[in-house]
C-alpha cells in the first residue's frame, strides 16, 4: 500500500486515472476501520487534506463553499455557518465525538455511503450540491443523486467530490436534523430525519423538505409529506400526514440496530418533531441574512 | 455517608489518599498483560470455529507451518487428554474449553493456535491452518436446549440433582432445589397473588483490557507466565492441569489490569502460550482482540425465570414460588445455584420453592460477573415485589422493611444471619432528598435490593519494615478495585505508621504465599485480614524488641502511635525508626508472614433508587437520577467503595437497558464489538448518588464485608420499575430496550 497527498486537485485526477484501484480519503474514519475489519487495502491511498480548496469553508455572498475533506469540527465551530444551518451544524456535530469530528468530512459522510450517515439527510434538505472532480473538468451534481445504495456511490473511480455548495438560506427558513440512537453518543442512526421549513409572510408553510436517514438503502425524500406542509401550518392534522407519509416512505430492515415496525414508526415521530424545530427556527429567522 | 457505628476514631482507616497506583496508569507507564515484550519473543495468534456446533473431522497445519517466520502450530492433540487420564470432569470442562478436541461448541471455540516472529506472519498462518468440519445442530438459548428432542452438546450429560437420575442424556446439566414451609397454604393466606415470567440475555463484563498472555518456557519443563488475571495462583492451577504437569512447574506473575468483574478468574490464553514457547523454543505473546473477548470469553447467563409470590394486606410476603433456567454455555456451570441461594434472601419468607436448572448450550463458557447469578434473579424478584406493593397500595420501601432479613432470620438459604446491614440500606435510600424529589412528565421512580453474600476463602500477607522504619505490605491478591490502597490504609492504622510510607504490592506466585482469587468481594476482607494478623506480628516483635533494648519484661511494652512505649514512662520511646535501624542489633530483619482461611465473611445488601424519563413515541428510556445505599461493613477506602458502588450500577443500567449477545440463525455473534454491544457511555448516565451505610462485620478486624458485587444486583430491576411508574408498562424481558418499550407501549393503545 502506498500513502499519496497531493497538493492539487489535477495533481489527485490524474494520480486516481493513472492507478485503478487507488481510493480517495479525507479523515479515514471509515477507511481505517474497515481496513481493520479486514477489507482488502487500496494500492494507493490518496490523502486529500493537502489540496487546500478541500479544507476550507467561505461564503461568497450568494452561497457557501465547504470543501469536501474539511473537519466537520472546523464547520459546527464556524459561528456564521451554525447560525445559518443550524441543522447541518447539528448533523455534522453529531458523528462520533470531538475526536472524530476533527478528522471526520462531509465528503467521507456521504461518500462512505452509509445510510445511516448523519449528515445527509441535512445537506439533502438544505439542496447542497457536490462540484465534482474527474479527468475531464470538474461537473456539480446534487448532494442526493451521490449515493446509489449502501457503499456505493455515482462517482466514477477516478472522479471525487472537491467541495459542497449551499446556497445562502432564504428568509423565514430554519433547518433541522434528528436522530434515534440508543445510547447518547458514539452510536448509529437507527433513524435520522432532516427537515427544512420555509414560511410565508402569513405564517404558513411555502416549502418544504424532508428527508430521512436509516431507513432504506439512501437516505429517501417524503414529497408526500412535503405536499402535506406547503400551504399549511403545523397543525395536529397536518403533523400526523407528514409522521404518516414519513412511516409510509421507508423501506428498512429488521437488523440487530431495530425492527422494520420500529424504524417506520420512529421515521413519523421524528420526522414531526425535526418539522416542528424547522418551524420555530423560521419564525425565528424573519428578515434576510 | 450513613454511619450507624461511629468510626472508633481511626487515624488512616476511612480516608481518601491519593490512590497508589494513579501516577503510573494515567502516565501509561503501568505494565498491562499485552505491555510486556521479551527478547525474541514471537507472536501467537489463535485459529477459532466459525461454527456454533460441529465435529472436527480433520486439522491440516501443513501448509500454515511452510510458512516464512512461523515457529509453531499446535492443536487439541499437542494437550494431554484428561479424559483418558480419569481427571475430574471439571478439569476436562476446562481443557476442552482452552482448546477444542473432538467437538466445537461455540462460535469463537479455539481449534488451534500459531506463533511466528511477527503479528502478521502469525495471523496469515492462522488462517492457513485448514480445519474440516461436520456442522451439527444447535441450541442457543434455555428454551432450545430443554426442549424434548433438542441436539445434545454433551451426549453422556445426565441432570444431577434429580431423584431418581434420569435415563436419558440431555442438555440440563444440574437442579437445585430450596424449600421451606407449605407453598399451597402460604398462597392461600395471600390477599394478591402475581405471577410473571421473565427473561434476560447474555451480557460481557466488558472490562476495556482484552486478555493477554506471555509465556517463556525453559528447556527443563518449566516456565514463566505474565498475564492479566484475577488470581494468579489459579491461573498456575488451571494452566498445570491443562498441560499435565505440576503447579510448581510454573511461576505466574500478575500484571497490572484493566478490569476484570469475575471474567478473568478463568484461563483462556495461558496454556497455549506455554506450549507454543516449548515448542518454538522462544517467548511467546498471544493478545485477544475485542472480537475474540465477545465470541470466546465471559459472558454472564442468558436466563428465563418465573416467579410467583403472594402477600397479605399488612405487606406480609405469604409464599413464594421461582423456577430459574441459566444458560451455562458450552459446558456445565451457570451461576444457577447462587441465584437459588440469593433470590430471595433479602426477604423473610415463611413458605417458598426456589427450583433452577443449569443448561448449557453453543455459546461461549459463561464466566462468573459480579455477584454472579443475583441479578437476573432479583430483577425477576423485585420486579413481582414491585407489583404487589402496587397492588396493595404500600410503598415500595415499607414493603421491602415489612419482609427484610435481619439479624437471626432463617436465610432462605439456610444459616442463620449475624448481624447485617439491609434494613439500614432500606432506610438511608427513604432519609434521602433522592426519595421525594419531584419527577417530571414521563418519568417515573424505581426501587430495588439486592442481596450478595461476599467470599472470604485462602489468603497470605508478608509485611516487611525496611531499614528506615517504611513498611512494605506484599500480597497475592491481583489489585483490581483498589485493594492496595486499602492494605496499605489498613497496615498504617495497625502499625501507626503514615499511609504514605506503606507500599503494597502484589507479589508472584513463587514470592508470597497461595491467594485464592481476587473475586466474591473478599480481598479487603480475607487478604485484608491477613495483612492485619502480619502487622499484629511485626508489633509483637517489635514490643519484644524494645523490651530487650530496655531490658524489661514484654508486658511493660506496649505499641502506642507508632512508636514502642514504656508502660511506666521509664524509658523514652523508640520509634519504628529507630527500632528499625537498630534491627541489627535486636534479632535481624523484622519481617512477618500470615495465611488464614477466612474468619468470617459479612453478607452485602445493597437498596437502590432509580428515576428515569422514557420517551412514550420513541421507547427511548434515560436515567436522570440514582442512588444506591450499600453496606459496606466499614469503608477502609471510602473513594475505591464508591467507585465499586458506582461500577456495579452502572453495568446494570447497560445491563437492563442495552446490553445483549445477538446471534444470527447460525448461532454466530452480530455483535462482537463495543458499537452493537452497547455499554453506557459516559453521557448517558447521571451521577450516581452513593449513600455507604457502615454495620461493620463483627468477623474482621475493621468490620469490612466488602462492596464489589453486590452494587449490580438491583439496577435491572430498579429501572424496570421506574420505567413501569413512568409510563405504567411491566417490563420482563432484558435489555429494555426502545424497541420493546415502544412495542409495549403500542400494546397499551391499542
Ligand atoms: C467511533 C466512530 C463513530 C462514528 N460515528 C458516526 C456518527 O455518529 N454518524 C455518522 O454519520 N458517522 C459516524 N462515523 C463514521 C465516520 O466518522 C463518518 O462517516 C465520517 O464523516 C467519514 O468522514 P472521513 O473524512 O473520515 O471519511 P474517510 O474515511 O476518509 O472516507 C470515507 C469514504 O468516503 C470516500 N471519500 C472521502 N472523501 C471523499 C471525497 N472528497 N470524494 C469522494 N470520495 C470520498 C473514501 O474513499 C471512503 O470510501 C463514526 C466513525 C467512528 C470511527
């Protein structure tokens, strides 16, 4: 096995098109333990810590740049950053603990392709975009159309994802994610649910995203309880149509994590009250940025 | 603290010094059983059955002993066959356990083992050890194995304590039966009657140091083991009789360890690292990984038990009625006999039958854990008492003083107490502000006692008083819970000499004298008091010293604050010091050696107090409060008896919340690591409250009972119970987790 680290993001394209079975990583920590687990180690591993737009979080005004390997630390640690995407900040600070959030990526999150990854079903709902990097340029794609099934992802094998952009949040927006774990921390999704509320001048709800994490092989939108919300409030009936519509949209598995019957009843329950915090947190945020 | 015997002014005992042995460990400095590397030392590694059940047909090593740098490879047939030697069937458990013969019967069943120069080579050499297989049905759990035509582990295993002795071999390898008084009258004087069964899983002691072992053997037969153990005498008895030869052929030295909780008074390791050396002529390291802890060692029983108990209006338990099945795992030897002892011997109890069954089947060999056997039992136990107190309008802790044993009541195990401390646990939990603080919505309050009787068994101290009057205290006692500090604590009180000029330290087996294990919560009690009698050797001859400097008779010595007294004042005092340097001159070193079979053990009762908070939509159940009262006899060492106090609870809260072995149908473990065996974090616990209560045991010199078991035998059932006053759900099967909360809760809208 040989350990790379280049310096730019050509520099990574064209050491990923020139050996095949080289793999990309930014924190490896899901790398190293599957290494130890026993999965077969790449030739070449490429650190991409060193490519400085990797590891970087900016806003230029219209949208903000997180690169793909930053620290999830560096970003629930950015005040301007949590402020706007509470949660995001919350997702990302809720992988593994303070030592693996200083080495732990968005990018490695996603990429990784668990569908219990914490920070997804938040970005998914915030519409974060992934600018991706191959040997023919770089192409931006949605955060949601990554990941195809457990492991696996749309990015070809000498393509990687150089940064996520999010767009600056409108007016009376709120994000938020939550998830089911048994214990309190260093522990997976048994279910995640991440919302993001937009309202109207009148206090009704004009857009809405939902999404929800270990409950199906990807992390899954529930249009049908978005199309519950809008034009709405939250309201009892309308509460127990987005939990309906949530339960509705899974696809789990019994495993030794949780059954079919709890996931989906879990997905509802969640999926209300990460509605409910979206809400308050739009109301909260009435002007503009 | 609630102190019902004041402390008759003792100088060191009951203190909190800086412990001993903090420095060393928090600066990584301490030697753990996998530290210790030798000069050409090799590495093993250990090759296991992926099945839970089947039949060795063949072992190839060839082609893993072609391999670069490989030094060894042995297997079952490299081991004398005790069978065939008429040893007793508990040393040929044991053998067979270390390392398979004709059969596997667990998942993680050790087949063979490799040593080569480097951890690599010796792992891919494991792998190339071929070994066939006949795969062979098997039973996971109680009900499996009792069921009538269940496959057998043990085809000659007939049930003992049944009479007549049953015909026909079967999984169930021993009944214990207790009775007393007539169970149809005593049920027919109750107002309500409950009846409930219960289950519970198999849960790992969890300590956070895997097993280790380093063995250097000499070309005359004998060798040398370092490893991580609770006793190292017994890892010297155990490894001999695997290996055929005689206890004095090895000398074992304790490491340091990384907790132990009963798992590490068993062998797993050290035999095959002995043979390994002899065979490759070299030193030999093998080191569990935290998979090879899960399949192959501890855990504690998976049980199903069914209790029925009846009591009249004014409180009275009336009768009681337990019939308890325990998992041993592969071979004989669950802790079903002290849950028969322990089930209900915190109650007075007119009227009872306690039956129990051990059973084994393809798990691994269940290894004792703190109070082993107690707490699946008493959260069965407390959990009906709970209900009855519900059902006839009593207070949880009324009840329990309505029915507790106290000094002279028949315990349901037969003696008659002595003097015991449970009643003083039941009021130190109502006296506390813990007990009538105000609960929010969706919590609920949980009560529980807890009985454990304490070891005493074979101890030996040697303390040595060094040239400037500092003592060393040596013993054999693996220090898992602080028990140096406490020798030390006791040895400076006896000798009136500060604490901080005492050493205790943990001696080998060819240095000290036999200790029997560092478990049952005896070593402040038993080695404790062998230290005691040493110090009371040193004193007397210490006073004889002086009398001869003096030229007086003994009688007008006496030993005062550490320093030898004339009784008349005639003569100016000599300190340790100065008897110390002078030690020349009045008879040579002053040493002193004692070994006692303990005097008396002091039995442990434990009441604890649990508040949680459960989540009605998510079954999510958190504690928010606890608080545990615990006799301790007297707290030699108050911050190490809180810390054994704390320990117990919480591994019950994992226990009752979130700890279980999960197997797939094949009868392999999905769970073999910290992040699906879930053990509490730190986050999701609340301070634990601690309340030590001190009736000292009138059988030790300082009254200690000792405090490192019976702290895990209420928490199961105190959250059940505060989970059921939450939400009114009854809990009974183990862990209670979110989803069978929520599936119970589901069933109470419907
Ligand atoms: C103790 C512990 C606790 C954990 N707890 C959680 C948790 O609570 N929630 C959670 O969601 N996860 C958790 N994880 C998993 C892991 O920490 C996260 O998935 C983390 O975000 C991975 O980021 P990384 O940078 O370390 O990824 P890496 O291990 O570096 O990479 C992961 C995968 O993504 C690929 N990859 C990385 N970067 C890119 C890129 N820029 N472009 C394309 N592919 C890329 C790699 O090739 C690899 O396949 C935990 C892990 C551990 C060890």
């Amino acid at each position: 096995m040989k350990y790379v680290a280049p310096s730019s993001v050509e520099e990574a394209t064209s050491l990923l098109s020139s050996s095949p079975s080289a793999q990309v990583f930014a924190g490896a920590t899901d790398v190293v333990p599957q290494m130890r687990a026993g999965r077969p180690a790449p030739e070449v591993l490429v650190d991409l810590k060193k490519i400085e737009e990797l590891v970087a979080v900016a806003n230029d005004g219209d949208k903000w740049t997180v690169g793909a390997a930053t620290p999830t630390a560096n970003l629930t640690e950015d005040p301007a950053f949590s402020e706007e995407f509470p949660g995001l900040a919350e997702a990302a600070g809720l992988i593994g603990s303070d030592q693996i959030q200083n080495r732990s990526s968005l990018g490695g999150n996603l990429c990784n392709g668990s569908p219990a990854a914490d920070s997804v079903p938040a970005m998914v709902v915030n519409g974060a975009r992934a600018v991706v990097a191959g040997p023919n340029g770089t192409r931006v794609l949605d955060v949601a159309e990554v990941v195809t099934g457990p492991g696996q992802t749309s990015l070809a094998a000498d393509e990687f994802i150089v940064e996520f952009e999010i767009d600056r949040i409108p007016a009376r927006t709120g994000d938020a994610y939550l998830r089911m774990i048994p214990r309190t921390e260093m522990d997976i999704a048994v279910v995640g649910a991440g919302a993001r509320i937009t309202l109207a001048e009148d206090g009704s709800i004009e857009h809405a995203a939902l999404a929800l994490a270990a409950v199906a092989p990807t992390v899954v939108r529930v249009p049908d309880a978005e199309a519950a919300l809008v034009g709405n409030t939250a309201d009892d009936e309308t509460l127990s149509a987005v939990a309906d519509a949530a339960s509705e949209a899974c696809d789990p598995i019994d495993d030794k994590r949780g059954t079919v019957a709890y996931r989906k009843q879990v997905a509802g329950v969640l999926a209300k009250r990460a509605v409910l915090i979206a809400i308050e947190r739009a109301q909260q945020r009435n002007g503009t940025n | 603290m609630a102190i019902t015997e004041e402390n008759p002014g003792y100088k060191w005992v009951g203190t909190r010094p800086i412990r001993p042995d903090g420095l060393e460990k928090v600066t990584g400095k301490a030697q753990f059983g996998a530290d210790l590397m030798l000069p050409g030392m090799l590495f093993g590694k250990v090759v296991r059955s992926p099945h839970a059940h089947a039949r060795i047909i063949s072992i190839d090593t060839t082609a893993a002993e072609a391999m670069v740098g490989v030094k060894a490879v042995i297997t079952g047939s490299d081991f004398p066959d005790l069978a065939a030697n008429g040893a007793h069937p508990s040393e040929i458990d044991v053998a067979n356990n270390t390392i398979a013969r004709e059969k596997v019967l667990y998942e993680g069943h050790v087949v063979a083992a490799v040593a080569a120069t480097t951890r690599e080579q010796a792992e891919a050499a494991a792998k190339a050890v071929e070994v066939t297989y006949e795969i062979l049905p098997h039973v996971l759990t109680v009900d499996e194995a009792m069921a009538d035509d269940a496959p057998l582990l043990h085809e000659g295993m007939i049930t003992k304590g049944v009479d007549p002795a049953p015909e026909e071999a079967s999984n169930v390898a021993s009944k214990i039966l207790h009775e007393r008084g007539d169970l149809d009258q005593g049920f027919g004087e109750a107002d309500v009657v409950v009846e409930r069964e219960f289950t519970t899983k198999p849960v790992h002691q969890g300590y956070i140091e895997p097993h280790a072992a380093v063995a250097d053997a000499n070309s005359d037969g004998r060798a040398h083991i370092w490893c991580s153990s609770q006793g190292h005498f017994q890892m010297r008895a155990y490894s001999a009789s695997v290996l055929g030869i005689s206890p004095g052929m090895l000398k074992v030295t304790a490491a340091e360890i990384g907790g132990g909780f009963g798992g590490k008074t068993v062998i797993y390791l050290e035999p095959l690292a002995v043979r390994l050396s002899q065979r490759a002529g070299r030193p030999v390291k093998l080191v569990m990984d935290r998979d090879e802890v899960f399949r192959a060692t501890g855990p504690t029983s998976g049980t199903r038990i069914k209790v029925k108990m009846g009591v009249a209006k004014d409180g009275k338990i009336t009768a009681a009625e337990v019939w308890m099945a325990y998992e041993a795992g592969a071979y004989a030897g669950s802790p079903v006999g002290a849950a028969g002892m322990t089930a209900i011997a915190c109650y007075d109890i007119p009227n009872f039958v306690v039956e129990g069954y051990d059973v084994v089947c393809n798990k691994p060999r269940v290894a004792a854990y703190r109070a082993p056997g107690a707490p699946m039992a008493a959260f069965a136990v407390e959990s009906v008492l709970d209900e009855l107190a519900r059902d006839i309008g009593m207070d949880p802790i009324d009840i329990r003083l309505a029915n507790a044993a106290v000094e002279g009541t028949q315990a349901s195990y037969g003696p008659k107490f002595p003097r015991i401390g449970f009643v003083e646990t039941l009021e130190a939990i109502k006296d506390h502000p813990n007990y009538t603080a105000d609960l929010g919505p969706n919590q609920g309050r949980g009560i529980a006692a807890g009985f454990w009787f304490n070891a005493g068994m074979m101890s030996s101290a040697t303390v040595h008083i060094n040239e400037n009057g500092t003592a060393t205290v040596v013993t054999g006692s693996p220090d898992i819970g602080g028990s140096r500090q406490s020798m030390a604590l006791m040895a400076a009180e006896e000798l009136g000499i500060p604490y901080e000029s005492i050493k205790a330290v943990v001696a080998d087996t060819e240095t000290v004298g036999f200790n029997d294990v560092t478990g049952g919560s005896r070593v402040t009690l038993a080695t404790g008091a062998a230290v005691v009698d040493a110090c009371r050797l040193i004193i007397e001859d210490l006073r004889a010293r002086a009398a001869k400097t003096w030229d007086v008779e003994l009688d007008q010595v006496e030993w005062v604050d550490g320093q030898a007294q004339h009784v008349e004042g005639a003569q100016p005092p000599l300190s340790m010091k100065d008897l110390a340097a002078k030690s020349g001159r009045t008879g040579g070193p002053i040493s002193a050696n004692a070994s006692l079979n303990s005097r008396g053990v002091g039995a442990g009762f434990s009441t604890q107090l649990c508040d949680v908070e459960v989540d009605p939509e998510t079954g999510v159940t958190r504690v928010v409060r606890y608080l545990t009262a615990q006799d301790a006899g007297r707290a030699i060492s108050p911050d190490y008896v809180e810390g054994q106090m704390q320990g117990g609870v919480v591994q019950g809260i994992g226990w009752a919340l979130s700890e279980e072995y999960i197997h797939d149908s094949d009868g392999v473990m999905e769970n073999p690591g910290f992040l699906d065996y879930r053990i509490p974090v730190a986050s999701d616990l609340p301070m634990i409250d601690c309340a030590i209560v001190e009736v000292p045991n009138p059988a030790h010199p300082y009254g200690v009972r000792g405090v490192g078991e019976v702290g895990i035998v209420p928490p199961m059932a105190a959250v059940g119970n505060a989970i059921n006053d939450a939400l009114d759900v009854r809990m009974t099967d183990l862990p209670m987790s979110p989803v069978k909360v929520l599936e119970a809760l589901n069933e109470q809208r419907d």
